[in-house]
C-alpha cells in the first residue's frame, strides 16, 4: 500500500512524532492529518472521547489509513483515573472504528495495541507468539486488550483492521513515566548536583524486551507498505526478541554517564503484579513485513542521556 491520505490520532506525543518523521519519509506523497487531544500549532484538536469530533474529522479528512496512538499509555495515570483510561483507550477505539464505518468506507486502522496485554500469561516463561491469549494484569492493559478484542471482532466482520503489539520502546522525548527515561533524567540530574547521588528505582530483577521508538515506527511504515500480505484483524508482536534485566539497563545508564549512585528501592515504584520475563516470539512480523531492529540497543541509551542533558539544560 502506498497511501495518500494518513491520520494519525495521539500525534503530538512522544510516538507520534517519530512516527510523523517516518511516514515523511516513507511516503512523502501522502496527505498527514496530525491531530492531538489539545490545541496545539501544527495539529487538529480532536479528543477521542467525543464521538461526534471523531466522526467530523474523519468525514473531512476521508483517509485511506488511520493510525490510532491516542491513548492513556503510562500506567500510573491509568491508575490514577481509570474511568478516563477506559474512556480514551477502550471507547475512543471504538469512536474511531464507528467513525470509519460511517464516513471512510475502504479505511485501514492500524491499531497501536500493546504487549503488557498478555500479562499473566508471560508467566510461561517462554517467547510468546500472537496466538497467546490475553491475560491483562494492570488498568492499563486491561483497557488495551478490550480495545484490541474489539477490533478483532470488528475486523471479522469485515472492517480492515492490523493490530499492532508492541513491546517496551523507549528513545528521545519519552517522559518519565517510563523506566529507561526515568533512569535516565535522574542520572542527569546526579550529574549536575540537582539531586544526591541516590537512584529511586522500582523492580530491577524483571526482563523487558526493549526497542528503540524509531524501529516500531519503522515497522508501523512497513506494516502499510505490505499490507496485501496482511489478513483483517492481523496481530503482530513488534519487539527485538531480547529481554534485558532491568537493573542491567541501569548499570549501563550510569556507565555511560560517568556516575555512581547508591540504589534504593522505592515502594511506590514496584507493582503489585510484576511478571519475571517478558519475552517475545517475533517470527511472525519479521517474515510478513520483512522487518527487523536496525537501531543498536547501546545507540538508544545514548540518545535518551543526550535527550535528558538537553531537558535538564533547558530548564535550568
């Protein structure tokens, strides 16, 4: 597929502005349409929660691809309102779907789903496929998996819909509301006396699958560039296959930044269900997007301290 008209929902976040770099790229002949839940310079406000907005934007817009981002995506804001994480993350997929039904008949929705999904189920301990069931053990991921199961069933009934399940990516702009980036600023705030030489950190023993921002986004434009090879409802898990312990990413964050900091547990930052090993089977998406991380894992770490000396910069 080579589309011509591409709305991206969520765009003003930290996604979706690599994602707005590489689509420019991809396809530079395609008309963006980037909107955002606030009023900002460069994007259409459209809050997703508001079903009749949805529809008259994609109405005027009449896209051949929507890539859905909009989302409550940090866990500790879901929990802090779970009524608005289902609203935003479970009916405002559903806003979007109804409003293609209604006004852009032929639209593909790339649904950006997520990993944290399979939850329990990662305590099988082995790399899981797309054929895993969902087993959500957070708000967050509950409020993504009734969003992806959804369009599964959508997607039956003939709606063309790619679900997308992306494992842990992290790179410059992130908050840190993540792990890598909240190692990371308070790494750059040790360096330049703005906090004690002490890490508050959660779980360090967990294995992630990390990914740098810009390889998913690489693979959402290889998603729609093979499109024909993909059927309606298609899951595909987006991950390095490589789970890294957690505490290792910390170490090589203080590494590479020269500092050395007692570690301290913070209750607050530990959840109450965590999963030893998240690892992914990513045959599938290698083999029908011909797709694979380019970017090297040490490359990104760079990036996101770089990024952080920027911030901490900026504002001091």
């Amino acid at each position: 597929m080579f589309p011509q008209s591409i709305l991206i929902t969520g765009a003003a976040g930290f996604v979706g502005g690599h994602l707005t770099a590489e689509l420019r790229r991809e396809f530079p002949q395609a008309t963006l349409t980037l909107t955002s839940r606030h009023a900002t310079p460069g994007f259409i406000p459209m809050d997703v929660t508001d079903p009749g907005a949805v529809a008259e934007i994609v109405r005027k817009t009449a896209p051949d691809v929507i890539i859905h981002l909009a989302a409550v995506a940090a866990l500790a804001e879901a929990r802090r309102d779970p009524d608005y994480a289902w609203q935003v993350n479970l009916h405002g997929t559903l806003a979007v779907a109804r409003a293609i039904e209604q006004h852009a008949a032929g639209c593909t929705l790339l649904f950006v789903s997520s990993a944290d999904i399979y939850g329990l189920s990662f305590q099988s301990g082995v790399p899981l496929d797309e054929t895993t069931l969902p087993r959500p053990a957070n708000i967050y991921a509950a409020t993504k998996a009734a969003a992806d199961v959804a369009l599964g069933a959508l997607a039956a009934e003939g709606s063309r819909v790619f679900r997308l399940r992306a494992f842990n990516h992290t790179g410059p702009g992130q908050t840190a509301d993540f792990v890598v980036p909240a190692f990371a600023r308070q790494i750059v705030r040790i360096k330049t006396g703005l906090q004690p030489a002490v890490m508050h950190v959660g779980a360090l023993e967990p294995r992630r699958d990390f990914l740098d921002v810009r390889d998913v986004c690489a693979c959402y434009a290889a998603c729609l560039r093979h499109s024909d090879n993909l059927a309606n409802g298609e899951i595909l898990n987006i991950a390095s296959g490589q789970a890294r312990r957690i505490g290792d990413v910390l170490e090589t964050l203080l590494s590479m930044a020269g500092v050395t900091a007692e570690i301290q547990t913070a209750p607050a930052l530990l959840r109450p269900t965590d999963i030893a090993v998240a690892a992914a089977d990513t045959s599938r998406v290698r083999t029908l997007l011909e797709w694979q991380p380019r970017i090297a894992w040490e490359t990104t770490l760079v990036d996101v301290l770089r990024d952080w000396d920027a911030r901490m910069a900026a504002e001091n």
